[in-house]
C-alpha cells in the first residue's frame, strides 16, 4: 500500500474526533477506497486521503463553548439550549375492570 492506513479508532485518536463524527464523514462524504477502506468488517482509514479531506473542509470547533462564544450566545445574554416545555397535569385513568380489581 502506497499510504498509511491505521484503523477508525487510531485516526480518531490521531486527529482528536469522537468515532462518531468520523462514521458520519464515512457516510456521508468519504469515498470507499479513497478515504477509507473495508477489510471484512473493519474500516481502515487513508490517514494521508482523509486528513487531506478535513483540510479542504475545514475542521469543525473541538469546543462547543467556542462554538456559542463565535456566534454570540453567551455574548448576546442568550441561551444555545431550548427551554423546557411547559408540564400538563393529566388526570390518571383507570380502567373500571382494573378499579374493581384493586377493590376487591
């Protein structure tokens, strides 16, 4: 082999992304044979194809905090979370059957 190739884990550990994000990139936008490759059921990645890849499209932030501080969340006074929906009390049913049951 002309390149390095090292499992999914080792380029994960290498390149300091969750295993996660490298599937979605094998899923989505990697090339079978060019950035990665499947040996029975092991995915070897092209260390050279696939960190030429990341550079062409950019690394995203490691940080979600540098995330919220370049977009202006925390600056701003805003939340980068949703709020939580109002609660609804429901009334509990029982089934008659199941309510006679109980009573004896």
């Amino acid at each position: 082999m002309g390149s390095e190739f090292i499992s999914k884990a080792g380029y994960s550990d290498l390149v300091k992304l969750s295993i996660g994000t490298i599937n979605g990139w094998m899923q989505r936008h990697w090339i079978v044979g060019n950035e990665y490759v499947v040996i029975g059921h092991t995915a070897l990645i092209n260390v050279e194809k696939a960190t030429q890849w990341i550079s062409q499209h950019g690394r995203p932030a490691l940080d979600p905090a540098a995330t919220e501080l370049e977009s202006g969340y925390i600056e701003k006074g805003r939340c980068a979370s949703r709020k939580p929906l109002p609660v609804t009390r429901t009334q509990k049913l029982t089934s008659p059957a199941r309510s006679n049951a109980a009573n004896g």
